[in-house]
C-alpha cells in the first residue's frame, strides 16, 4: 500500500530502526556485482546519515554508483527497506553535528572508537537520501496486508 508522506510511516519506521540499528548496506561494485556489509545509520527522517571510513571499498562503489539499499531486519519478522542515494558531506559543521548524534544515541555508539575526534581525516560521512522506504513484516505477508511503501 502506497503512502502519501513520509509522516504517515514515521512512527513505525524509527519504532523499527531503533529496535534494530543494524542493517545490511549493499553497493554495485565495479564489476556490478552486489556487495553487503553491516552499517549503523542514525536518522533524522527520513534522511539519514552513515559515518564510515572515507577511504574503503564502499566509496569506490559509491564514486561509480551513488544508490545504495538498506535492509532492517529483526526477530520478530519485521523489515525495513530502505532504497538511497548517497552523497559524501564534507563539510565541517555538519560532520560535527552527526559525531555529536551518534553520540547521543542510548545504544551508546560513539565514534571516538573508530577516529580520534571529528578532524580525523579517515572520518568519512555519507548521507542517505532514501526515493523509496517499505516496511513490510512476516506477519503481513501472512495476512496478505501489503507493506507500507512511500516514495519521495
């Protein structure tokens, strides 16, 4: 079932995020193959936001392919699909706000374990600008109830 704003999944999706944290990033690699790796996005919907080592693999998918797919799963059989395009943030301000989020989050992720501070060059930002989210569960499927699908 299609939605009209993003405001009418908001609820349910940070309900869904926040449970699970974790997702499953895939990119193109440079041969078009499709490359998976466990990522921790925070959000401010619906854009969110990927603190990542600016010099890896991941970005030289994302130089020749900018979209990326998210994929939320938990064991209560519930999903979030979150279909982005992706767009390095260099500049210093906004970098600082989003080490300062990750920070706050109660799953207690600080960056500090990964870069000294936030002038560590290796300290790369990518934001998530998602086209399509669904939320879809096993339980849906089941009843036959379609996912919640909004497209920007």
């Amino acid at each position: 079932m299609d939605v009209a704003t993003f405001d009418e999944i908001a609820p349910e999706f940070r309900r869904r995020i926040e449970r699970t944290i974790w997702c499953t990033m895939t990119t193109i690699d440079r041969r078009d193959r499709p490359r998976g790796r466990l990522v921790h996005p925070v959000w401010e919907e619906p854009t969110g936001w990927l603190a990542t080592y600016r010099h890896s693999f991941k970005e030289q998918h994302l130089a020749r392919n900018p979209y990326a797919s998210l994929a939320f799963w938990d064991p209560e059989q519930e999903q979030v699909y979150v279909d982005c395009k992706t767009t390095w943030i260099d500049d210093t301000a906004t970098k600082n706000r989003i080490w300062d989020l990750y920070s706050a989050k109660p799953e207690g992720y600080g960056l500090s374990a990964f870069w000294k501070d936030n002038s560590d060059p290796n300290y790369g930002l990518l934001r998530l600008d998602p086209w399509r989210v669904e939320l879809w569960s096993l339980q849906g499927l089941f009843t036959r109830t379609p996912p919640q699908v909004w497209r920007a």
